[in-house]
C-alpha cells in the first residue's frame, strides 16, 4: 500500500479557532510578565515552559485535529451491485420488440445478458437486492439502507444502481452518498422506465366486500386514472357472472384520476364473480389493467323490524303493508291507542319487548308519534332503545306526528340520538291548506336512501315531482354531526331551511329523521315505486353493519367503519344468548393481520350487559380478522369476522421513474447515470474500471490515548513541581 497525500484537517469552527488562539496569546502575555517580576528564574522557567506545553494541547485538542491519509493498494476490486427489486419495477412501461414488458422483467434480462456475464468475468460483483423485506408493512423504496450494505463491501471499486429511482423512505440517503463520496467510490446509475407514463386508462382500485345481503344494494367504490393526452369521457361496468347489471359514465381529465361508485341489488343468493371494468380506449397502450374480478358471497337474511306508534296513521298503515309484503323483511307493530290500551291481532305486540332478548332482535325501529308516559314508553324502555341504537348497531327512525308524542322524547335517554332540535313552542307542528315539497340538498343527491332512480338526472326530476305533504315537523335546525338530505322547498327560519329528512350516525348505529307524514303520498299514480323503494332502502341501509358483521351469537361493529393506519379503532362486541348474562367478560379476543402478526387487545364490558368494547390501533394497511375465542383455552375461534385497515402505501406501481435523484446520486460521488439504452455500453466502461483501490485512513490525534496521557502529565509535572517549591 502506498500513500498518495496526508494532510491535517481541524473539525473545530472558525470562531472556535479564533477564540482559542486570542486566549492562548493571552495566557502568553502573562506567563512572560511574571517570569520578568522573577527575572527569568530557571526553576520558574522550567515551570512555565511544562504549563505552557500543557496549554498548547489542550488547545490543540480543542480544535480537534485529525491526520486524512490516502492510500492506494492494488488488489483486486469488487463492484456493488443494488439491484431494485421493489413493487414500483412491476410498472410496465418499456416497449422492447414491439411489446412492452415491466421494469423488473427488462432487468432480469439485462443481468441474464452477456455483457453482464463479461462484467462478472472481469470484476468481482456483490448483488444487494433492495426490496420489502426490511419494512413488509409499508413496502418502500430504501436506498440509505442498500447504500450503507455497499459501503460495508471491502475492496470496493465502485456502486453500480439498477433503478427507477423512486426513493420513499423515511431514511434520507444522503449522509450514505455524502461517505461514498468521501472514500472516493463512484456510483453508475442506470434508470429503469420512462420519465412519463405510458397512454393508458387504469383500474386503479376497487373496493370488494367479502360477501353482501340478498336484496340489498351493493355499492362498490372505485377509482379510474387518465393517463393519455387529453380528457375522455369512459364507461365502467359492473358484471355478475359475465352479465352486465350496472354502469356508469364520466369524464376524466388528462393526467389526473377519478373516483365513483356502483350500484347493484343481488336477487340470489350464494357465491357471484363481480367484475368492474373500464371500456378500454383506442389510444391507450394496455388494456390489461382495465378490470378487476372477485367472488363476493351473497349471503340471504331476515330483517327484523319494529314499529311503534299511537295511532294508525295512513303513514304508518302504508309502511306497514309495504314492509309486510318484502319476503327479507318480518315487521312487528306496537300501537298505543289513546284510551284504548295496546291494539292486539296478527304482526302486533302486546307490549315493549322487556328482555335484552327480546328486543336486541331488531335491526331497526320506527318511532312514530309516541312519548314518555301517557301509558306509553317508559324510560327503561327508551333506554333500551339507546343501548340498541349505541351498542349493537340497529337503527332508529323517527317518524313525529301531529299529537305532538316525541316532544316528550326531550330530557329521556334518546333525546341524544335526536339528528334535529325541536321548536318546544309549536308541539304539534305546522299544517297548511297548500300542498309543500321537499327538496334535496347537495349531499341528499348521491345519498344511497334517495335514490329513487340509478340517473342522477333522473332521480332529481323524479324527487321534484313527487307529491307533496300538508304538515311537517316542529323542527329548528339540524344537530351538529347530523346530515341533511332534504329540506323543506320553501321555508325558513334563522338557521336557514327547515331540514325534514336528516340522518347521523350514534354510536355503532344510524338514526334517520323524517319531519313529514306525507310519504304514503308518493304512491299516487305509481303505487308502491318509490314509496316502498324508499322505505326498503332505508331498512336495507340501517340493517346493513349488524348483518355484515355478525350472526345470531354476536355482532361486531367498527369504528370508524373505514379505519385508516394509525387511527384508534373502537371494536364494540354484542352478545346473545347465555354469554350474554355473564358478569365477567365470556370470550378472549385475538386480532390477526394479513401478515398473521396478532394482537389481543384489552376488552370492557358496557352498561346494560351483554356489550363489550376494546381499542386497538392499526400499524399498516390490509385485510383485519376478528376472532373470539374460549376464555379458557382453545386456539379455534367460535366467531369470527373481518374487515380493510385503509392508508397510503409509499411503494406504488405505475408512478413515472425519478431521474433527479439518481443523476444526483452520480453526481456527488464522481460517476455516472445512463437511460437503459446506454446500459450495456455502461457495463463494458466498467469492466475497465482501475483495479487500485483508494483508502482514506482518519486518524483522530485529539482521541489518540497518547495525546490525552501527555496532556495530563504535562498539568500533572507542573502541579508536583510547584508542590515542590510551596507554591502551592
């Protein structure tokens, strides 16, 4: 090994420097003023000379000196090779032969090449393949990592980079570069892909359920990117078992992406193939990655409704017989008649449901024109209302009347699932001789329970011509958190129009309100078209969490319903049967992954028995199995259910390749970056590359354990000699 150059390099900073060397002159001043007063006496000279030694290192070692060595030995080199093996190298975007192949596909064929073969005659390569095996989770491109396992390669010559380039780490990769850079090693890049995408329309992402409800709508979000020149207007279908059931049009603009939903209400029940797919395009490069299949199982099931009332309304008569006539739906009636008791016959109660049994078996409930009292509901009755809107996810409709009932719901344990405020001061409403219409506000447009028709065009024209209604509830706005679908057309007050069908969300459940007794109206001249279509919507929505996360033994409820990473999830367990009345909690809970890591969060029981609650925070996006489990052993679960942990994953396919950061990577340590097409020419310099390996050696004097010896012997001499004299 020979030496090329050596020099002193002091890490300390410029003011540092200064500062030392103005104290250091002082110190000499001084030190020369008091050998005058002696007269330059030896034994003082000796004294102030070792002090003086001993002050000059210690300023040394405060300006922290280290010796830079470079060396050259000439053995043989090695080439580290970082070869991309990520998810963004599945973009397929290289056209070669007339065909187009993904990134990852054209760098196996490089490496399978034989210039490739040439380059690992002629130099000794060390292949680091960089992919997800650190980070499963978040799947990201690490080149600080990749980086610092070459740096660690002895002998080594140079990097070689095999990329797109697309670095999305959280580890910053220059401190690794800036070392390369230091050692004298030169990093080659060769991008892998294009710097823009490919004309084409992709099928970005479709959100499937693992299984749906027999005649219930199911609607399927997805995403559509646009990739070619200019906008174009596209058509995405839905197919079930190859038979188109549903579509829907819009326009994408150029380079951006679009999102949508489709609607479809399976009639059979057992397992379909779903397909979603984007009429392809006749300028568009692919049209491979235009749809998306999965098998959804439809699963058959019976929605339990309750409705209570203090008259027979026509608004009720009506929703009675058009529930009644849904094979999927069973209707039970509680009628409080005024003066005259509970009305008794076939489909009615003799009373509020009294066990938690009893009443739990309700997937949603129609609260007419009832109150506290009066011989009607009491409070435990509405508390168990509450507790089965909160806790096991039902839902509640509030239907008011003109008696003025649900005024004295206020101060009761439903008052807070109320999604309005009532006016106290007019209790029986507001009734007029002329006919008043609903309209629907923005987001009433695309809400799933209005609509009437799968046009959007058509379903606004079909809501502005329905009949209208002669009374409308005691209403002054809507709660906070509350959605307004529709408000009255025409009056107002100070919050702005009276809101008369408005829903929000309680606890695991879904609470709507209907501020008019008008909707048996709606089938004049059509019959049962948009009454019942309005109304089985409605059911179907509020039933839909307790039938798609549960059976007859327990329920479980999300929320949020679409949980992202990192976001607390609130998992609320409902119960039936004997477990139910235990006093402890009846079950372990076991949270699996998709990647099989699993947790078992802390469980606690809620009021009323039978609920039970646990928290849990997601890590990473994916597919989440919820099991419950015997509490004394047993790794079988005897129920079970699952649902998507949303979030944003770093490593992407089809992103354009980033050229900036590899030409950077190239830059700062003395190599090179070539497009793919210049590759082969790239490996054949590098078999020239010189075999002399060039070594920086950094010696740290400043930490040297000579340098401190010497300091504290120095101070020390001097202490023992001025001891020596009494000087001290």
């Amino acid at each position: 090994m020979s030496v090329v150059d050596s020099q002193w390099i002091f890490n300390s900073s410029g003011v540092m420097i200064t500062a030392g060397i103005l104290c250091f002159l002082l110190y000499l001043i001084i030190s020369v003023y008091h050998l005058k007063q002696v007269h330059f006496s030896r034994y003082r000279l000796l004294t102030e000379t070792i002090k003086f030694l001993g002050a000059l290192l210690l300023l040394f070692t405060l300006f922290q000196p280290e010796r830079h060595t470079r060396s050259v030995r000439n053995e043989n080199a090695r080439i580290a090779v970082i070869a991309d093996a990520t998810d963004s190298m599945d973009t397929r975007d290289i056209k070669s032969g007339g065909q187009v192949m993904s990134r990852k596909e054209w760098l196996n064929a490089l490496m399978e090449s034989e210039a490739w073969s040439a380059l690992g005659d002629a130099v000794q390569l060390e292949v680091i393949e960089m992919g997800h095996a650190d980070k499963p989770d978040f799947k990201e491109t690490n080149f600080q990592a990749s980086l610092a396992a070459a740096r660690a390669i002895e002998q080594l010559a140079g990097v070689l980079v095999l990329s797109d380039g697309l670095h999305n780490a959280v580890e910053a990769p220059l401190p690794e570069i800036l070392r390369l850079a230091e050692a004298d090693i030169p990093v080659y890049a060769v991008e892998i892909g294009e710097e823009t995408r490919l004309p084409d329309l992709i099928l970005d992402d479709v959100n499937y359920p693992s299984y749906s409800i027999m005649n219930e709508a199911l609607v399927l979000p997805y995403k559509v990117s646009n990739t070619l020149e200019d906008d174009v207007p596209v058509r995405v279908v839905l197919l079930a078992n190859g038979i188109e059931v549903a579509s829907q049009e819009l326009t994408i603009p150029s380079g951006l992406n679009k999102e949508g939903a489709l609607r479809w209400t399976p009639r059979n029940e057992g397992p379909v193939e779903l397909t979603v797919e984007v009429e392809s395009h006749p300028f568009e490069e692919f049209i491979d990655n235009n749809r998306m299949v999965a098998e959804v199982d439809i699963r058959k099931t019976l929605i339990r409704v309750l409705i209570i009332d203090s008259l027979p309304r026509w608004e009720i008569r009506y929703l009675r017989n058009a529930l009644n006539r849904d094979p999927g739906v069973h209707v039970d009636t509680l009628l409080y008649l005024p003066e005259l008791g509970i009305q008794s016959g076939p489909g009615y109660l003799d009373g509020f449901p009294q066990s938690r049994d009893a009443w739990s078996q309700y997937d949603v409930v129609f609260l007419g024109d009832v109150g506290l009292g009066n011989h009607e509901l009491s409070q435990e009755n509405l508390r168990a209302l509450e507790l089965l809107v909160r806790e096991q996810g039902s839902g509640l409709v509030f239907l008011p009347g003109a008696r003025g009932g649900q005024l004295r719901l206020l101060n009761t344990a439903v008052e807070g699932l109320l999604p309005v405020e009532y006016d106290t001061a007019l209790p029986h409403g507001v009734g007029m001789n002329l006919e008043m219409r609903m309209e629907l506000t923005r987001e009433g447009r695309d809400h799933l329970l209005t609509q009437l028709s799968s046009s959007p065009a058509r379903n606004l024209q079909i809501w502005r011509k329905l009949p209208g209604f002669y009374w409308y509830a005691p209403v002054t706005r809507a709660r906070v958190g509350s959605e307004v679908l529709a408000t009255h057309n025409s009056r107002r007050n100070d919050n702005g129009r009276i809101p008369l069908l408005v829903t929000r969300d309680a606890g695991t459940g879904h609470v709507l309100f209907m501020g008019t007794d008008g909707a048996w109206r709606w089938r004049r001249g059509v019959e049962d078209l948009y009454h019942y279509r309005f109304w089985g919507q409605v059911v179907r929505w509020m039933a839909h969490k307790r039938h798609m996360f549960g059976d007859e033994g327990a329920r479980l409820f999300i929320q949020p319903e679409r949980p992202e990473v990192g976001q607390d999830v609130t998992m609320t367990l409902s119960l039936r049967g004997a477990m139910a009345l235990s006093e402890e909690v009846p079950f372990r809970l076991r949270v699996v992954n998709e990647r099989g890591e699993v947790v078992s969060p802390s469980v606690t029981s809620l009021e009323g028995g039978g609920s039970y609650q646990a928290h849990w925070v997601p890590e990473g996006p994916g597919k989440v199995q919820v099991e419950l489990l015997d509490i004394d052993g047993g790794d079988v679960p005897w129920f079970s259910s699952e649902f998507m942990v949303e979030g944003d994953i770093p490593e992407k396919v089809g992103l354009p390749s980033q050229p900036v950061f590899l030409q950077e990577l190239a830059q700062i340590t003395g190599g090179e970056r070539v497009m793919r097409e210049d590759a082969v020419a790239l490996l054949e310099r590098l078999e020239r590359l010189p075999r002399e390996q060039k070594v920086l050696t950094v010696k740290r004097i400043w930490q040297h354990p000579l340098w401190v010896i010497s300091l504290f012997s120095f101070f020390g001499i001097y202490w023992i000699l001025r001891k020596r004299q009494g000087w001290i």
